[in-house]
C-alpha cells in the first residue's frame, strides 16, 4: 500500500486542554489491520501513544475506537479498507468521558449493563442432576445476544445515549434480551417490567446506528425490537413507553378506523406517550431542548417509513395476538 | 495499604470461577490488568471436554486415559483423574450459571470430537466457547458485585511472600499510574499463560506469564516450562487460531502437492491426532519443500463441509479468515502453519491449587494458582484440545474452595508497605530512567524471532545455544530500553515494558529446561535426541531463580497411579 496519513487523536487529561488530531505517515504492510498500525505508530513512531487492546482477534472487545467518525473495532479492520483520499482518522470512543489519547472510561458503560440484571435467575422450584435441557430452536432465540463482546461501540454511537446518558443503551438492553428469550430464566416479565421504564427499551428511537456499527451478531436494534414486541405481546401497554409505541402504531397503523398516514411523526410521539400528564411532557424538555441544540431533533416534516405496508401488518398481527391472550 | 481476606489476581475462567466460590463468605478482591470479559479466556473457540455421554457411551474412565495418553505420561495422574471426574458436574453447574452452550437434538449440551479424544467429548458454544463460558461467569461477577471488590486495569507487580507465606501483592493502578499493597490472607493466581515469547502465535497481546514470574522472582520454582504447545491451524502470517473444531468437524489438511499428508503420520487418526503430532507433521512437510508452493504454509480445506454446516459451527472461523486474510473458507482453503497456543508450564500446585515450593512437595501457605499459570500437572507434556478450558473452570473452583477453607481459618500476617512500595518504585524508576538506547519492539521482535527458530515446533541442542546466547543479549540490552512515556495515566508503554521483561526472563527458563531435556516428548521434540526416555526423563522440571539471577534445574517425580507408560500410537 502506498502511504497512509494517520490522523490520530492525542490527549492527556492531566495535562491537556483539549484533544487534537497528530498526522503519522506510515505505509501499512500487506494484510495490515488498524490495529497492526496503531502498534506500528506506537513501536516507531510515538511510544508514547495508548489505546486499549489485547486480543487481536475481534472477541475481546478491547480496541473499539472511532474511525472515520464511526465505532469500529481497530483488529478487525483492514487499513486498506479504512483509508479514504490517502488518510484515515481514529478518535476515541464518544458518549464516554476521555481520560487518555484513545482510552476512556468505560464505567458508565458497565454501569449500564449492570442495570439490567444480567445474570441469570433461575427457576429453583425444579431440581435437576444434569443439565437443564434447552431445544436448539429455542437456543437460538439467545444465540444472537450472546455473541455480544461489550465492545461498547453501540454505546458510544447511540444518539439517544448522546442526549440523555441516563438511557439503558443498546448493548444493556442487548444483553437485556439473551435473559427475556432465555427458556431457562423465571424473571421473564419482572426483566420486562424494568426495561419498560422511562430511560429504557422504548426511549431508542430505532436510529439503527448500535446495529451498523456492532461488530457481532448481537445487533442491539434487532434485540430491542423483540424485547418491545415481547412486551406488547404481553399486554404491557400501560406505561409511557408503550403508549409511546401506541402513539406510533396510531401515527401509521390508522387510528381508530381513519386510515393512518404511514408517516412517523416523531414530534406528536412524546406527546402520546406521556399521556396527559403536563410534568411528564415537562420532564422531556431538557431531551428535547439537547436533542435540538445537537441537530437530534425529528425532522419537523414526518418521514415516509419504508415498506410501512409491513409495519401496519406487524401491529395488525401485536391486535391480533393480544385479543387471544385476552381469550 | 489495602487489606482483603482473599486477593486473586486475574479474571479469565480460573479467577472467576474461584471468586465466585469465595464471594459472600469471606472478604475477595479480583485483580486484574483488563476488565474481566476482555480476558483471554474469552478467545477459546472449540469446545470444552467432559465425559457428559450426551452423544456416545462415554465414560469419566476413558476420558482420564486419553489425558494422561495425550500428556504423553508425563501427566500427575492423581490429578487428570480428578480433573476428568470433576468435568461433568462443573459444566453442569456452568450451565446451570446460564452458559450458551449449543444444544443436541434432544435439548441437551451438544458435544463434538477433539483431537486426542476417543469420544465426541467437547461441550461447545458454536465457535466460541470460552466467550460462552467467560461471560457466564463476568455476569455472576456483576451479580456478586457487592460481595467482591473487582480491581480492573491494575497491573500485578509483585508477590509478598516471606518465610514460607504469601501476604499479599503489590499493584499499580493503569489508569492514574498510581502504586497499591493489598494485604492478604491469601493470594490466588489465575494470570493465564506465556505464548506471547513467539513469532507466531495465538495469543492475546496480554499473554506474557507476568503472574508465573512475579512467583518465581518470589522465589517459588516453575514446573515443566519448555512444554509450550504449538497448535496446527494458525492462520497463516500471525498465528491468530482457526480452532481444532475445524477438523473436529472433518476439515482436510492439505500440503503444496493436493496430499492430504497426514495418513504419513497418524494413518488412523488423520487429521484429528493430537496437536504436537499434526503440528510436527505440518513442520515437517514445511521443511522438507511440501509447504504450499514450497512456502512456510499448507492448507485446511472446508469446502466439502458446505455452506450450511460451516454457517452454523464455524460461523467465527470462516470470519476471521475473511477478516485477516480476506479468504472465504466456503469456496477457498485457508492457509495455516503451528502457532504457538499453550503453557503447560507454570507455577507449581497440589491438587487443591496450593503452591508447592520444591521436590518434597512443601506447600507454600497462603498461596494458590489455577488455570493456564498453574502446573497441577494435568496436561503433562501436551494438553489435549478442550482440556484447558475445563481445567481453569475445574481447577477455578477447587482452587476456590480450597483457598476458602484455607481462609478461614488464616491470619494477616505483617507486611512492610514502605518497603514494598519502595521495591515496585523501584523497578519503575529504573525502567523510566535508562540510557534510552534500545528499542523495545526491536528487542521483542527478536525475541520472538529467536524462539520460534530455536525453541519451537523442533528444537536442537545447536539451536538452543543460539538462543541461550541471544537471550542474554537480549537481556543486557533490554537494560538501556528506551520508554519515552513518562507520565501517569494509562501509560501503556511502561507496562509493555515490564511486560518485555517477563518475556525475556521465561524465554531463557524455557530455553534451559529445553536444553537439559535430552529426550522427545509430547510439544517437546528434540531433533538430537527423538525418542521419549522414560528411564531419565519421566519427570517433571523445577526451575529455581539463582542469586545471581541464573536459572538452576532440578525435578520432580511424575505420579502415576493407574496407567503405565506405553507408546504412544495414534
Ligand atoms: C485462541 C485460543 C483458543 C483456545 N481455545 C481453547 C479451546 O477451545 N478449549 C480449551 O480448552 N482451551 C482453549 N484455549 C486455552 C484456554 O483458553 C486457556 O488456557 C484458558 O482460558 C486460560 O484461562 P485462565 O483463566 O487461566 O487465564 P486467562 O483467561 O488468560 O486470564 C488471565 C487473567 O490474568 C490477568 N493478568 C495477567 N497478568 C496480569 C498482571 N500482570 N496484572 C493483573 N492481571 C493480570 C489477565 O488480565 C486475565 O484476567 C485456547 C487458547 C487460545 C489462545
Ligand atoms: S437504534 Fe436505539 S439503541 Fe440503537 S443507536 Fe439508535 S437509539 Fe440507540
Ligand atoms: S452489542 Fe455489539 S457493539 Fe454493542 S457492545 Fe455488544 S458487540 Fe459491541
Ligand atoms: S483486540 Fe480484542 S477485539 Fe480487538
């Protein structure tokens, strides 16, 4: 490969104001991933450069950095495939608070995960001398989330997360999932019931940006999905959340039998989902007010959702499965 | 100073697993140098073995005999027994914990043929069980999270162990550079293993036996440290592991010629004999002009696996191959040589994880190891596939409950923070103010370049003097290593440094434990001397640390209680 300009972040807390972008020139050999090159920097050029890594071989989760603006992981990237006009820039993780170059502090981050309970609860009524047994079919309702590496790049891409750090966050409610489709966990409508609350599954505004970016199968956008449907599925409709999602099934599904206009309107949302209630429409203005100043703000004209045919016929169908579960 | 009851350092599979057994009944902090789901235990791909039968007449009794077979009988088989008879129900109880693992079709834990195992005994999760296993227990650490006190990017620089007792460590915080003692009862190990040394290798960047040289410059002795165990599929160029459930699921090896060579080597086993027998007959193809275009190569091919079957086992496989040699193992072979995977040395324990301090067997109070740091001896001179994971998660726990009793019923006893803190000072002040002549990268390129030309697949004793001679060079210049980071926080170059230094130390404890070996077996195979010698060599090495810094040898009987030594056929 021809020379590379590496543009990378430099910072150290106690001793900088603020971080800037260092140029490195280096000719990344053959096969060479960002990682291979962030080490090159580091043994050659500038030693004194840190970022976290260990295993190289993307399942540890430890070299997660920004690049191009993006979370991505630093061993599983080829340079070639990073470089655009001769340059590639890597930054730290956002959403996180920096504490060196490219390291952050990545508390708040486990923090979060912690939320959710994610161990799992056992049903203990049952006693058993080998294993519990689990079908393959329903092993794989988990498979996806377990894939998870706690690499944080979800996080650290999440807009929501970016407005209100108070979110659960893609990876928590990622992991959230592997417990609520886990055949063998008992707290399956207790994990709901804490997921439903305010800061939690229905605050994602389905921006898709955790799903591009998870290096692994566990695609916290797909697991959320789920989890909202398992909860609708099972009647938990009376919360801001839900309603939140009620408000959204009126804004494109129809409302009480005038046809809907299959457009999402994001600012009536809020409204909807808070009910009547002047302190809980009150309380979302801080979010509303940050959401504006960083440009996060719905657009003001409704956008057209894609394939919303499909969208009317999953809530036709949430209709559907919940007057059975009232039969 | 900061005082626990129990301070384990490292939070793989055996550091977990021993907390978990400790947390809530006496008072534990876990100590570790990255955050406990970035630990490498988290890289096992293929599986974990246990005599559960769920797909065949398996039985605990075969499962002790392929060990102590595979260890090339150099296994302690007090110990393989222990560890085969503990297998089931500590998988059960991992499951039971929450563990992934993939299912059969009649919903119990799927299980695969290893290499080395005459029974489809290997328990997975896809391909990558030791992530499975590893978060299972990182959420059983969140769920104790007020029980232990979890220390997360600190670095491990000393033991305190006087008159026969370990009393706690001394550690620097990575993230403020600041320095810490913890007093402790009693010190657990689980700092996993020391692959790191080569040029191409499979493990992680923090594999360098930092935990099994901090106990020998504390003056306990390293058990069979030249058996390290070279691995069949690497990918090519790195060395990052294409796992053995690849020819577990029936993956062809293949030489430069379209052969599939090894019915030249292992006629009833092919390409499922053990790892030191298949990375030997890969070596040897190499070296005699049969690499893939006469390169330092040869091929797994998968194709005739299919599409669907690698989808679904080897999702992780076929992946890395695209991501670090851009080749799709479903319509092209991937291109692999021997990488250096496992210690079977380490810091030598009992059966319950206490350290012994030399050939009499005298425990060392206070202290304990297990897992890959660990020497129980259980894997002997080869470890079979799938063993040492289950040996960190059996060994975790015993290692747990055995240093819980020990606990117990302990003392504090008294330590000198002054001095203790002035000694780790000490070393970190030296390593920061050096002539700063010597590049470290150069100095652990050619380390690594040195050990696998001269300690590697085949070792001579030719070879081993060159390295003999190249490490002490090496060391002397590492002396003047220039580290250019001067500050506190997150100052990754000192640690790499103090790393390095390990590296360079246990390289020449390989080397001469090599060198003195006069005899093949298992990962250890002599070019001068090719034959196993059990009438001088069916024992285990001690390596002790001289005054003046020199490695002195001296050994230890292996146990044998059921099998005798006999060829070893595949
Ligand atoms: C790529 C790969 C694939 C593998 N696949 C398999 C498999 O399929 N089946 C199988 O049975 N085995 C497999 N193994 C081997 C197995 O993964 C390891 O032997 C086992 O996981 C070791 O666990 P451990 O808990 O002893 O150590 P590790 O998981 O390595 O943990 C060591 C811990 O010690 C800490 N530590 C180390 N030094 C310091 C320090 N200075 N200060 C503070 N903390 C420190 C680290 O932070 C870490 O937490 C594989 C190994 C590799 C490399
Ligand atoms: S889809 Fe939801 S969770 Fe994912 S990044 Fe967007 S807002 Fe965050
Ligand atoms: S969900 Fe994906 S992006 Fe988020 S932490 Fe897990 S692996 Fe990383
Ligand atoms: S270094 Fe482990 S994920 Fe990249």
């Amino acid at each position: 490969m021809a020379e590379v300009r590496f543009l990378v972040s430099k910072y150290n807390s106690e001793t900088d104001a603020k971080p800037r972008l260092q140029e490195f020139r280096l000719d990344p050999p053959q096969g060479a991933t960002l990682l291979d090159c962030l080490n090159l920097i580091k043994w050659k050029l500038d030693g004194t450069l840190s970022f976290r890594m260990s295993c190289r071989s993307a399942i540890c989760g430890s070299c997660a950095v920004r690049v191009n603006g993006h979370a991505r992981l630093a061993c599983k990237t080829q340079a070639a495939d990073a470089v655009i006009d001769g340059r590639v820039t890597i930054e730290p993780l956002g959403n996180m608070t920096l504490i060196r170059d490219l390291v952050v502090d990545l508390e708040p981050f486990w923090a979060s995960v912690e939320k959710v309970r994610p161990w799992l609860v056992p049903d203990d009524s049952k006693k058993y001398e080998r294993e519990r047994l689990q079908s393959h079919h329903d092993q794989l309702k988990i498979d996806a989330a377990s894939t998870c590496i706690m690499c944080a790049s979800c996080f650290s891409d999440c807009n929501v997360m970016e407005v209100d750090p108070k979110f659960l966050g893609p990876a928590a409610l990622a992991k959230a999932q592997r417990f609520v489709f886990d055949t063998r966990d008992a707290e399956k409508w207790d994990r709901l019931e804490l997921l439903g609350q305010i800061h939690g599954m229905w605050d994602c505004t389905h921006c898709a940006e955790c799903s591009t970016r998870c290096p692994t199968d566990a695609k916290p956008l797909e697991r959320i999905t789920e989890l909202r449907r398992a909860a609708m599925a099972a009647g938990m409709t009376d919360n801001n959340a839900a309603r939140h999602v009620l408000g959204f099934r009126e804004s494109i599904g129809g409302f009480k039998g005038i046809g809907g206009s299959g457009m999402l309107n994001e600012n009536y949302l809020p409204v909807r989902s808070m009910g009547l209630s002047i302190g809980g429409i009150l309380s979302l203005i801080p979010v509303g007010l940050r959401m504006f100043a960083r440009k996060k703000n719905p657009p003001l004209i409704p956008h057209v959702i894609e394939k919303v045919g499909e969208v009317r016929k999953m809530f036709r169908r949430f209709d559907e499965y919940n007057k059975e579960g009232e039969k | 100073m900061i005082t626990h009851d129990v301070v384990i350092v490292g939070s793989g599979l055996a550091g977990l697993r021993a907390a978990i057994e400790m947390a809530g009944k006496v008072d534990v902090a876990v100590v570790s140098k990255v955050y406990p789901s970035r630990s490498h235990s988290g890289a096992a791909q293929g599986g974990v073995a246990a005599a559960m039968a769920n797909s065949s007449d398996d039985s605990v009794e075969s499962h002790f005999f392929d060990t102590v077979k595979g260890s090339d009988y150099l296994a302690d088989q007090d110990a393989a027994e222990i560890m085969t008879r503990d297998a089931p129900v500590t998988i059960t109880e991992m499951e039971r914990l929450g563990c992934v693992f993939s299912r059969d079709e009649k919903g119990r834990i799927a299980q695969r043929e290893f290499g080395g195992h005459s029974h489809p005994r290997a328990c997975y999760a896809a391909d990558r069980t030791g992530h499975a296993l590893l978060h299972t227990l990182f959420e059983q650490s969140m769920k104790h999270k007020a029980a232990v006190t979890y220390y997360s990017e600190w670095y491990l620089l000393s033991l305190i162990y006087e008159e026969g007792s370990a009393r706690g460590i001394t550690m620097m915080n990575i993230r403020t550079g600041e320095l810490e003692v913890v007093r402790a009862k009693t010190v657990l190990f689980g700092t996993g293993g020391y692959g790191r040394a080569f040029k191409i290798t499979s493990n992680a960047f923090a594999c360098t036996g930092d935990g099994v040289m901090t106990a020998y410059r504390a003056g306990i002795p390293l058990e069979d440290m030249e058996f390290v165990q070279f691995h069949p599929t690497g990918l090519y160029g790195q060395g990052i592991l294409m796992s053995e459930a690849a020819r577990g699921e029936g993956g062809y090896l293949v030489n430069g010629k379209g052969e599939r060579f090894m019915d030249k080597y292992a006629k009833s086993k092919m390409e499922l004999a053990p790892r030191d027998i298949v990375s030997r007959a890969e070596q040897t193809e190499i070296n005699e002009g049969r690499g893939i275009g006469g390169k330092d190569f040869v091929h797994i091919d998968l194709r005739h696996l299919g599409r669907e079957k690698i989808i679904e086992r080897l999702p992780q496989i076929r992946q890395l191959a695209i991501d670090f040699l851009g080749v799709d193992c479903i319509d092209k072979p991937i291109p692999i040589q021997p990488t250096a995977h496992y210690s079977m040395g380490g810091i030598p324990v009992d059966v319950d994880c206490q350290v012994i301090t030399d050939e009499k067997k005298t425990k060392a109070r206070g202290f304990f190891a297990a897992g890959e740091c660990s020497c129980v001896s259980v894997h002997g001179a080869n470890r079979l596939g799938t063993n040492s994971l289950l040996d960190a998660c059996v060994f975790g726990r015993r290692a747990g409950k055995a240093a819980l009793d020990y606990t117990l019923s302990a003392r504090h006893e008294s330590v000198n923070e002054a001095a203790e803190l002035g000694k780790a000072r000490k070393r970190l002040d030296a390593l920061l103010s050096t002539p700063e002549t010597e590049s470290a990268n150069d100095i652990r390129n050619e380390l690594k370049e040195t050990m696998s030309n001269h300690a590697g697949v085949y070792r001579g004793a030719e070879g081993l003097l060159v390295a003999k001679a190249a490490l002490k060079l090496l060391r002397e210049r590492f002396k003047s290593v220039r580290v250019t980071d001067k500050g506190k926080l997150f100052n990754t170059e000192l640690v790499e440094a103090l790393e390095l230094s390990n590296m360079l130390e246990y390289s020449e404890i390989i080397v001469e434990g090599a060198l003195a070996r006069r005899e093949s077996r298992g990962a250890h195979a002599r070019t001068d001397f090719p034959k196993r010698d059990d009438a001088n060599w069916l024992k285990h090495t001690l390596a002790r640390k001289n005054a003046d810094g020199s490695v002195s040898l001296g050994y230890k009987p292996v146990v044998i209680t059921k099998y005798q030594p006999e060829e070893r056929k595949y």
